[in-house]
C-alpha cells in the first residue's frame, strides 16, 4: 500500500482554511448583530421601524392561509432540489464517466448518465415548477409572495435591520409574509429558478451544437459561470430559510407548510420528518442498480 507523505499536512491546511472561514463567519455574524442593535438604539432608526413595521398590508381579497397544494409543492420542490444538486455536483467532479446513455432515436445524442440522471431531475423539477406558477397565478395566492406595493423596500429594510438584530419581526406567515420574505420568495421563483435553467439548458448535452450563430450569442462560458452561483445561492437560501422556520416558532410555521393548518401542535412537524426520511430515501436510492434500469427504459446504458 502506498502511502503519500504530504496527504496529512495538506488535509491539514485544507482543514485550517476551512476552520479560519468559519471563525471569520462567527466574527462577522457577531459584528452585525451587535451593529444592528446599536442602530436599533437611534432614535431615527426606532422611528422608522415603526413608520416601516415589515409588512405592509396586502390587496384586497388576497387568500389567507396556505393550501395543501402548497404543501405538496414545497415537499416536492425540496426533495428534487437536493437531487438535483448532488448530481449537479458529480457531474462537475466527473473525469471519466463510469456508464454513458445513448438515446435509441438519435444515436448522436450521447451522455455520461450521471449528465442523462441530472437533466431528468431537471425536468421533473421545471415540470414541478410549471405547476406551481400556474396555481400560484389562478389561485391568487401570487398576492403573497409578489410584491404590490414600493411600501415592500423599506418594509424589507426593516425586517432585514430586525432579523440581524436578532429581535425577529412581529407577523404572521399564515396571513401576510413580511416584506423581505416576499423579496426572497419571488427573486428564487422568478430570477433563480429562470437562470438556472437557461443555464442548465446552455451546458446540457441536449443544446444545439450545429447552431453557431446562436452559440455566439449565448456562450457556454457564460452560462458556466452563472449556473454556480445560482446553485450556492439556492442551497444558501434553503439553509437560512430552514434556519429561519426552526428559529421562529418551528411548530406553527411547520404547520402552515406541510399540514396546511395554523396550529401550534406537531402535526407539521411529525410530516416534516416524514419528509426528511423522503428526502433521505430518494438520496439512498441513487446508485447503479436503480439508475441503470429507469435510464435504460429511455435509451441504452453502457457501462465500462
């Protein structure tokens, strides 16, 4: 067995690296927080918190409360999130792929199959995405998270100042989400969510090679160096919003994702477990055996 002498010093300064940014993250979260607080102290700042509360109020006839569909959304949007970027990290980390997909139609169209199992994801994530702007558009509950109002930038301001301050603002998710909230919702759902498949889209193997006008105009490098930051902005995202839903009463706002209800029982969080073990279980099945049989019902495998 051969053993590589600088592997230790160089894990350690790998560890060292990766301990001094997470001292320098504690140190600049402590640095916020005791500077929002020292704001929260000024006279100006106190009133234009209460001038600017978080929210603002929301049109008239706009639905209170969370639908079940909503649940479900979210559930599903979270578990083909994860997939989608465990995959989109092997494939980065790919050399020499293991197993290839061709399609049985077109013979050309040639794939590693961790590329063929991450743009399947995809599609299954647009189409689930697809589905919830339709219902968010006809059931009106678009008025929640679609801001109607210019009151939503210095409400945001404040519910910003609040949540660094770590005095969280005073709402209710199950009838108005305060108005940073709403900014956060709407740039994942129709900024991210967009960018990120237009740029899957550009790096696919499905994109169109003998277009070269069109490659000109859009540049693989280019979407390249969109779609990494997107994907660290959605897992950034869904760390703080855990971390915010946990953090300001986790069994009421559970509650109003998965069970649909405003309570302050654990039913929401009973499903949410169920969930997590979802999540968990479609992480586990992901290893050949299952791959190769559901990708070879669409083209053929090939293993080397």
């Amino acid at each position: 067995m051969s053993h590589d002498p600088d592997a230790t010093p160089a894990r350690r300064i790998r560890w060292g690296r990766w301990a001094a940014w997470g001292l320098a993250l504690v140190v600049l979260a402590a640095v916020v927080v005791l500077l929002a607080r020292w704001m929260r102290g000024l006279e100006p700042v106190q009133e234009f918190l209460v001038a600017f509360p978080g929210s603002y109020p929301l049109p008239e006839g706009a639905p209170v409360g969370l639908p079940a569909w909503l649940g479900w959304q979210h559930f599903f949007n979270a578990f083909l999130l994860v997939l989608v970027v465990r995959t989109g990290l092997e494939v980065r980390a790919e050399r020499r792929p293991a197993a290839l997909w061709t399609s049985r139609r077109n013979r050309r169209r040639r794939m590693s199959l961790t590329v063929w199992l991450h743009l399947a994801l995809d599609a299954l994530w647009i189409v689930n995405g697809v589905v919830y702007v339709v219902l968010l558009f006809s059931t009106g509950q678009w008025m929640r998270i679609v801001p109607t109002d210019w009151a939503v930038i210095p409400n945001a301001v404040s519910a910003a100042l609040q949540y660094a301050s770590l005095d969280w603002p005073l709402d209710n998710g199950w009838v108005n989400y305060n108005s940073l909230q709403q900014l956060s919702y709407v740039a994942v759902v129709f900024v991210a969510a967009p960018l990120a498949i237009a740029t899957g889209a550009r790096m696919s193997a499905l994109w169109p090679r003998d277009a070269p006008r069109l490659n000109r105009v859009y540049r693989f490098e280019l979407a390249k160096a969109v779609h990494l930051p997107v994907m660290v902005f959605f897992v950034a995202f869904t760390v703080v919003h855990v971390a915010l839903v946990l953090a300001t009463g986790a069994l009421r706002n559970l509650n109003h994702i998965f069970a649909a209800r405003d309570a302050g029982d654990w039913v929401g969080f009973g499903i949410f477990v169920l969930a997590l073990l979802g999540i968990a279980a479609g992480w586990a099945l992901i290893r050949p055996s299952i791959v190769d049989r559901i990708a070879a019902a669409f083209g053929e495998v090939t293993r080397r």
